[in-house]
C-alpha cells in the first residue's frame, strides 16, 4: 500500500534530511503548516476566525526524548494558552503526550499534561489529546479517562476541558467509544493515519470508512459534542443528513478539518450553519506530520516528485 510505503520510506534519514534541507520541502509544508513560529501562526488562526470557523492549535512535535525537552513543550503550550486568553481567539488546543514525555515516563508526561490542563481549564479553553501510534492508544485512552475526572470541577467547558481522539481503522474503536461516551468524555473520530498491523487495524479502506460511519452514527446520538474529523464528503454529508433525521442540532456537534485541505468544503459547512473547526499545526518539528499528510494522499505526493523532478 502506498500509505506504508510512503510512511517507511520517510523515516529513513537521507530522505528526511532530503526533505527537510530542500526550499521546496519547506514550501510543501507551507501549505499544511501556519509558520514556524506562534507569532506567524496567530495572524492564521484570526484569518480563520473571520471566515467563521474555530481553530484548533497544535505546537508541532512528537516522541520527546529527555525530560527538558517535555517541560519545554509543556511551557510552550502553557505560552499559548495565554495567548489564545489574552487576544480572545476562538481556540482551543491539541496536544500529543508522547511530546510532554510519554516514552521518558507516565509520570513525567502526567506532571506535563497536568501542567497544561491547570492553565486550560482556568481559561476555560479545550484540550485535545491526540491519538498517536497504536503503541500508544491504552495510555492515551487510560490517562485520558483519570484527567478527565480529576479535572471535572476545574471547568465550566462542555464536557470537561479535556478530550481525546478515536481512530476508526482500529478493531478496538467501538469499545473504546462505548467507554468515552458513557464517562461523558468528548471524542475526535478520524480514520487513523498511523502504519497499523492487520491483527489491530483494517487493512481495507472500504472497510475503515464502514467502521467510521457507524462509530459517527454512535457518536452523534449519545456523545458530548463530538467532532466529526475528515475530509471524506460522503462521510460528512452522512452526518448532516443523520443529524437532521435524528432532530440533532447542527450546535451539539462540529465537523473538523485539516488546515490547507478542503477549503471549499468547509466554508460550504460554514454557511449551511454547521460548527467547523480546523486543526492548526505550528512550528520547526513539521516532517513528522509533513509525511503523513503525504501519506493519505498519493496526489501531494506526485505533486512533490514531479516539482523536484523539474528542479
Ligand atoms: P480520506 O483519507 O478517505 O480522504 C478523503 C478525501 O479528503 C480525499 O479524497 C481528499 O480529497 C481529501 N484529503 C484527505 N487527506 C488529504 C491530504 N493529506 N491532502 C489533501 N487532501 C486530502 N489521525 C490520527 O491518527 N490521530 C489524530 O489525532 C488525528 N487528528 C486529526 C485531526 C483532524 C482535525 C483531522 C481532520 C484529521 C486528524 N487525523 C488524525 C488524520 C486522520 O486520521 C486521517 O489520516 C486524515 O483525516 C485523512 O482521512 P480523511 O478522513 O480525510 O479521509
């Protein structure tokens, strides 16, 4: 498959080193990446904003090695919280535990997380913990759970200031679901885009995009605001008709989207009245998230091949 292929491929360190040190690796990732910095990122989430849809912010970066670099992306989180508090932004944030500590240790991470979750729900701003690698889903979904009612009084946000995402290419999602749902946690569905193996995952798209339809249906009927995340337009106007059959307002859920994919779709989202907000990564570490973007879809790909082709 060429998802593997190209998720194999991108971490052999002459073709990130390749991708990384080239001007045209740098303007690819432009397209999905709001600058490298937070004062470059802020004028896009503003941009956004005016066209009507909330953002989510994401500091880029993943798999933090030592305990300093885990603490330093924790006080970054905390820098832009008060930023999103002191300029008013409509924002929340998106974190990834293995880049407050996760594989140094739970401990360290849950110090980190605690950290920011203290500053979020003070202002009163989601966070969102990303899902990762399937390595890492029962830590996530387990630290997800206990921080979830730890800080339950901490906030007056929808369904607690902390959510956590469902990958619908996992065997284990609907279970997963049934559990979120029941302890009133808001979850993020998306497919997935991790190399999975196929004793976990659905190897067969066909077969990712039936298990998401019905984890959504699951969702839109019993879940805390939950955010329906693809680009897939069947999979989205699914969702608007099931919402209207079931009388489920367009408020009681929001549909999310990558910056720099689908525009069309989401300002069409936007004036039919529905809740879209639009996933923003920032920062240097951009590679990682780079190839998978290029991963889902071989078109970026060809796209980069054929522009280093023509030099
Ligand atoms: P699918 O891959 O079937 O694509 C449907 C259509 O969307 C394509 O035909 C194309 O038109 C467009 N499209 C999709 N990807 C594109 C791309 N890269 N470039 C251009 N067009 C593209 N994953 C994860 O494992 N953990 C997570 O925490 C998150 N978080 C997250 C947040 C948000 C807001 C979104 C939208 C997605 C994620 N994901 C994620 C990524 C997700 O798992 C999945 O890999 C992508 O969303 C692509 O899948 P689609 O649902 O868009 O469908």
């Amino acid at each position: 498959m060429i998802k593997d292929f190209v998720l194999t491929a991108a971490n052999v360190p002459a073709v990130h080193h390749f991708v990384t040190e080239n001007t045209l690796g740098r303007q690819i990732a432009s397209r999905f990446v709001a600058g490298e910095t937070l004062d470059m990122a802020m004028p896009v989430v503003h941009e956004l904003t005016r066209r009507g849809v909330h953002v989510s912010l994401d500091h880029l970066g993943e798999n933090t090695t030592t305990t300093a670099e885990a603490e330093a992306a924790a006080r970054d989180y905390v820098t832009i919280l008060e930023r999103i508090n002191a300029t008013g932004a409509d924002a929340n944030i998106s974190i990834k535990l293995t880049a407050l500590g996760l594989d140094i240790g739970e401990d360290v991470c849950l110090r980190n997380v605690r950290l920011v979750l203290d500053e979020a729900c003070k202002y009163h701003i989601f966070v969102r913990i990303d899902m990762e690698g399937s390595k890492y889903t029962e830590p996530t979904l387990r630290l997800t759970h206990m921080l979830h009612e730890e800080f339950a009084d901490a906030s007056a946000v929808t369904g607690g200031c902390v959510g956590t995402v469902v990958q619908s290419m996992l065997f284990r999602s609907a279970d997963d679901v049934a559990r979120l749902v029941e302890a009133g946690i808001r979850v993020r569905l998306v497919k997935g885009a991790y190399r999975e193996p196929s004793a976990i995952a659905f190897s067969d798209k066909l077969d990712v995009d039936e298990n998401y339809r019905g984890l959504m249906h699951t969702l839109l009927l019993k879940g805390v605001y939950p955010a329906i995340a693809t680009h897939d337009e069947r999979l989205v106007v699914e969702a608007t008709r099931f919402a209207r059959e079931h009388g489920i307002a367009p408020a009681r859920f929001e549909f999310q989207m990558l910056y720099g994919i689908r525009r069309d779709l989401q300002d069409r989202l936007v004036a039919e009245g529905y809740q879209v907000r639009i996933y923003v990564p920032y920062g240097t570490q951009w590679y990682p998230y780079l190839t998978r973007r290029m991963a889902e879809r071989p078109a970026n790909l060809f796209f980069v091949v054929s522009n280093l082709w023509r030099g």
